[in-house]
C-alpha cells in the first residue's frame, strides 16, 4: 500500500520501505559534500532506512525528511541499475 505523501515509499506490515525510483538530477535537493557523504555512509549501511532512521540522518545532516526519502529513494534506484536489476522497481527486499 502506498502512503499519500506521493513519495516512492511504500508501507507493509507496518514498516516503511523505500521504493526505488530515479528522479531526474533537477528534482533532487541539493547537498553539501558534507551531506552527500553522510548520506552515502548511511546508505552503504543500510539501503531500506526505517522512519525513524530518515529522521535521524535528516536531523544529523540537516536536511528535511523529505529531502533524506528522496535521496534514498534515487540512491536505491542506481544501485539497482548497478546490480542489473531493474531501476524503478519495489524494494530490494522484493
């Protein structure tokens, strides 16, 4: 089931996984070095964040929630194209 915020997240069970969706570089927030490295960090960690994980790393990095969702949902899709799969897809989890 998909939430009504109109990101790429979709809830199961309870938990928030993010669906993986490139977005066009224009609609991507703009970051720092600073961020962009705190966010591949905690990407390399763990590539499905829980709600609770976007606030935190949003909060680390001083961005919004939003802004951390769609990074990770746009970070998701090019690991996937990397891996072979298909980029605009559901969850690696799928």
């Amino acid at each position: 089931m998909q939430n009504g915020h109109g990101t790429g997240l979709l809830v199961s069970n309870g938990l928030t996984v993010i669906n993986a969706q490139l977005s066009p570089p224009h609609q991507l927030p703009r970051m720092a070095e600073d961020q962009l490295k705190a966010l591949e960090d905690n990407f390399q960690k763990n590539r499905n964040p829980s709600d609770l994980d976007i606030t935190i790393i949003a909060a680390e990095v001083g961005l919004s929630e939003t802004a951390v969702m769609r990074w990770f949902e746009h970070r998701l899709a090019r690991w996937r194209q990397q891996q072979g799969l298909p980029a605009n897809s559901g969850s690696v989890n799928e």
